[in-house]
C-alpha cells in the first residue's frame, strides 16, 4: 500500500492517544523521513519522547522545531515543558513568558508561568520570610579567609557523575518517599519484591524482552518522578502548605456570624445545585458536611442554628430518596420534624410532614400517608396548598378502594382551586373526581367531569394530559352504553347527600304517579259507566215495542171477537196467556236492570282496591 506522510502522522496520533508511545515513535519516525525537519511532526514526536520519560530526545526535537522559526509557539510551548519536567524551572519560566508575548490570547503559557513560579518559590523559599543581619564589620582578615573557602570549594566542583549518585541517595528516608509518592509507593514496593524473585525475572514475554527488564523500567520511572517532585515541591514547602492551611481553618473559626452565615447560604445552593442536576451522591455528602460544621459552632457565631439544622436535615432526606434509600429519608425527615416541634417552627413542621406524606405515599402506606396529611391541613396558608394536600389524600383513598372518600377530598380540592383560580390543580382535581365515580359505576358524572377536565388540559395547555383524558373517554362512555344496554337505567352509587335527595325525589315522584293513575282510573269508571248505560236503556226499548204489538193483537182480536163469538173462549185462554206472558216478560227486564247497577259499582270498587 501508498504510505503518505498524513497517514503515518495520524496513525502516529492515534497510537500515542491510545498509550502505545513506543509505535507510535516508529510512525513519526518514518514520517521525518519523507519530510525531513518537519515543526508539527518534530512536536508531536518530542510529546511522545515526553511520556515515555526520555526528555532529552524530547528537548533536542522542540528545539529542532525552533531553528527555522524561532516565533514558533507550539514549539516554545514544548521546550518549556520539556525543561519543567527536568526540573529547570527557571529556564522554563523564561519560555513560558516568550510564548505568552506572542500568544497573550493562549491560556496554557500563563498557566506554565504560574507552576514555573510556584516550583522556583518552593525550592529556594518565600524572599519575604528571609531577613538578612549583619551584626558587625568584617575585617580584612575576615574577608581573606572567606575567599579562601570559596576558592576551595570551586576547584574541588564534583563531576556529573557524582551528581547522579548524590541525586540517587538524595531520598533515603522511606517516610520522605511516601509522601512524595504517594499512592504509588506500594507499586513501589511491590516491583522491588519482584525483583527478588530469579525464577519470575528470567522468564521471557510474548511480545519479546524479558520481565525483569519491564520491572525495572517501573522501577526507574518512579525514581525519575519521585526526584522531580521533591524538586517541584520539597517537603520544607510542603509543610509550609500545612501550616498554611491550619492557619486557613483557625482563621475561618474566628470569622464573624456574617460571613459565616453567607458562607452557609452559598452551601445551601450549591446542594440544591447538585440534587437538580442529578448528583444525588455529591450532594447528600455535602450536606452532611456542613451539618457536622454547623453542629461544631456555637449558637453566637451561627444564626438560626437550629433552622438550618432542620433545613440540611430535610435536603440530606431529598437526596435520599432520589438515590431510592426510602428508610433512611424518613429517618431524616423524623430528625426535621423533631428539631421543628422542639423549637416551634411551624413552617418546618409542616414541610417534615409533607415530606414524610410522601415517603409513605411512595412505599405504597397510604392510611399512613392520609393520617400524616389531615394533620397538616389546619397548617395550610392558601387555598393552593389546601387543594394540594385534599388531591393527595384523595389519591391515596383512591388508591385503598375508597372511592367515595377519595370523590369528597376531589370535590374539596377543586373547591379550593377555583378559589384560587388555578386552572392545572382544578384539571388535577377534576381528573380525581372522575376516577372516583369510575369506581363506583355513575359513568355520567363521570364522562361530564373527563369533559371538563379535558377544556382545563386545552387551557392549560398539556398534550399529554389530553391524549390521557381522550383515552379514559372512551373507556367511560364504553362502560356507559354497556350499562345502558343491560339495565335500561342507570346504575349509580351516589353519596350520602345524594341518597337523601334522591329519596325525596323518589317520593315526590310515587305521589304525582299515584295520582295521576288515580284520575285516569276515575276517567275509565265514568267512560264504563256511560257505556253501561247505554247498554241499559236498549232492553227498555225492546219492551215498548213488544207492548205496541200486543196491542194491536188486543185490538184484532176484540174485532175477531165481535165477528166471531164462537170463538171467545179461545180468545180468552190466549189473552190470559199473553199476561202470563208479559208479567214474566217485565220480571225478567226488571232482573236485568238490577244487575246491571250492581256491575259498574263492583267494577267501581275493584278500580278504587
């Protein structure tokens, strides 16, 4: 494959970002020989010579860099650092104050200035804290002698190898090397146990080379950094640092109730800071610090002492339950209500309550939850609170099977609501209110009040809200055809209020029923009777007209009787006959008369029964 001197560039990048300095030298390496005396090649490879420890390989390719274009930054900035990490501050310092010159706008050259300053400050001491005295005159004898010395000491200067041994046994006391090393000194120790073993050292890698060399290379880097860091920071300056500090602490001790009580008020942010964002962890352990500070303080320097007290003994209870220990937040909020009831602030103790509400809520202690609650209630300020806490008791009633209970507090809540004219706790309480009388089957009430809840979610507004409103809609009005479809009537549990007025009505309503039965009975007997009537009158005729015709047979026969005497006496048995006759006739008309008024008074008292 073409290799190009941009390929071997970032394939070198990448290797050295991954930590594999020593292939990533062979890429830059074979870079320089495409494009020899390149600046950004000769850097990043004096970077890579840097990490790997070897700094004067580093310092000879930062200064490369520099013999073309002594304006260089990126260069000036590499040769800095590379004579930093031998320890020639002061050298550094002055090509850490060139690069800035040139680039005032880069952050990193006054940051190497700064740690430049303070490695030179911690070598040679604090110029302030040296005070010079000269108590008498030298003589000139005097003078001679000290001369001498000087020259003693020139001609006898040591050579560089000396100095490496002196540098060697620079640090022999083990204390020393822990602190300077600190958690690396038991890698330390461990490598040197190594050491000891042959069997291990003699025994070859993969990769090639054998252990003892690795052990040894570990070794050797944790002497160079240990060297450089007594040189960076000695322990004199180290414990100059310490006392420093103690007389940091001592001095904030003192400090005046003020200032302390800003400093806590900039505490107290920064935990609720941490618990917004999600550092639930940080933020519980820094309220727990400055509880342990608050505690240490007396009254006089810390105001409102035990306010705050409660106040950090509530937020550690927040972070508790965001990283889920429920048990210990309401341990927490325990200590807040106790420390409130103790030093009577009812503001704290209604707050302890809400929050111990919660947890109880949470943990599914509903009857607890509800208990801990209505004692809050008389502590509320506004209507807003009263409708929160009523929908939250309203819940956890829904939640035990209560659903009338949990219809009243809803009603309560959305009462307050509207006196405080909050359009998204009156959509809250409605929502409540409807899922109570789900429960208990009166899907009317119900579907008016999803409806009303669903023109408070268009206010307020909330798309989801809606589309859940929309959803519980359809379920209702389902349940309310299926209902409708079984019984023909609605099948409602109302409350104790709308039992008693539903009684009334019902009442009311079986009086006008009975009477309205009452006249339209009465109007049937009068249309009964009429037609009875009429019935009785027709039998009368029948018989008037039987009359006239026996008359007339009266009348034929006294002429028959005139032409004819013979026949008298038959004419007489059928006369005697025909009375017979009639008076039967007339008895039976008579009967039937009497019958009919005796039916519509037995049809009469049957309507009335």
């Amino acid at each position: 494959p073409i290799v190009t001197f941009g390929s071997l560039i970032t394939e070198g990048t990448t290797l050295s970002r991954r930590g594999q300095h020593h292939k990533a030298l062979g890429c830059f390496n074979n870079a320089l020989k495409l494009r020899e005396g390149d600046k950004q090649c000769l850097i990043t490879r004096s970077k890579c010579f840097l990490k790997l420890g070897d700094t004067e390989n580093s310092l000879k390719d930062a200064e490369a860099s520099l013999q073309k274009d002594k304006a260089f930054t990126e260069g000036l900035y590499q040769k800095a650092e590379t004579l930093y990490t031998m320890g020639d501050f002061e050298f550094a310092l002055v090509f850490y104050h060139r690069g800035r010159r040139l680039r005032p706008d880069q952050h990193k050259f006054q940051l190497g200035i700064n740690k430049a300053e303070e490695a030179i400050m911690n070598c040679i001491g604090n110029p302030a804290s040296v005070k010079l005295e000269n108590k008498e005159e030298l003589g000139f004898v005097s003078r001679q002698a000290e001369s001498r010395k000087t020259n003693q000491k020139l001609q006898t200067k040591p050579t560089k190898d000396q100095k490496a041994t002196k540098k060697k046994q620079r640090v022999k006391n083990p204390k020393t090397e822990r602190e300077l090393l600190g958690p690396l000194y038991d890698d330390k120790i461990f490598l040197e146990k190594l050491l000891k073993d042959e069997d291990l050292m003699q025994t070859s890698m993969r990769q090639g080379g054998k252990v003892e060399d690795l052990v040894l290379d570990g070794i050797s880097y944790l002497n160079q950094r240990r060297d450089f860091w007594q040189q960076q920071k000695p322990i004199y300056a180290r414990v100059y640092e310490r006392r420093l500090l103690q007389q940091r602490r001592i001095g904030d001790g003192k400090r005046k109730p003020a200032e302390v009580a800003r400093s806590i008020a900039k505490d107290m942010e920064d935990i609720e800071l941490m618990l917004a964002r999600g550092s639930a962890e940080e933020s519980c352990r820094k309220a727990e610090r400055v509880l342990k500070n608050i505690q240490g303080r007396a009254e006089d320097e810390v105001p409102n002492k035990s306010e705050l007290i409660g106040n950090l003994h509530s937020c550690i209870g927040n972070a508790q339950v965001e990283m889920g220990q429920m048990e210990a937040a309401l341990r927490s909020y325990r200590r807040d209500l106790d420390c409130a009831r103790q030093n009577a602030l009812p503001d704290s103790v209604s707050r302890a309550l809400d929050n111990i509400g919660r947890v109880y809520a949470r943990t599914s202690r509903f009857q607890q939850a509800i208990n801990t609650w209505e004692k809050r209630i008389p502590m509320a300020k506004s209507s807003l609170e009263k409708a929160c806490l009523f929908h939250d008791i309203g819940r956890c009633y829904l939640e035990l099977g209560e659903a009338e209970r949990a219809q009243d507090c809803g009603e309560k809540s959305l009462e307050s609501a509207d006196e405080e004219g909050d359009v998204e706790w009156q959509l809250h309480a409605t929502v409540l209110v409807a899922q109570a009388q789900v429960k208990l089957k009166d899907y009317r009430s119900a579907i008016l009040n999803f409806e009303r809840a669903l023109e408070k979610a268009k206010l307020v507004p909330d798309q989801a809200a809606q589309n859940t409103i929309i959803v519980a809609l359809d379920k209702v009005s389902k349940s309310y055809i299926k209902q409708l479809s079984k019984g023909g009537k609605e099948a409602t549990v109302p409350s104790q209020k709308d039992r008693d007025s539903s009684r009334g009505n019902a009442k009311a309503k079986l009086k006008d029923r009975g009477r309205e039965e009452g006249e339209q009975r009465m109007g049937n007997q009068d249309e009964k009777t009429k037609e009875e009537a009429k019935n009785d009158t027709k039998p009368t005729k029948n018989n008037k007209l039987k009359k006239d015709r026996e008359r007339e047979k009266g009348q034929q026969d006294t002429g028959i009787q005139d032409e004819k005497p013979k026949e008298k006496t038959r004419n007489d048995t059928e006369n005697t006959k025909n009375k017979s006759e009639k008076d039967r006739e007339r008895e039976e008309g008579e009967q039937d008369t009497g019958n009919q008024d005796e039916e519509p008074e037995e049809e009469a008292g049957n309507d009335t029964e």
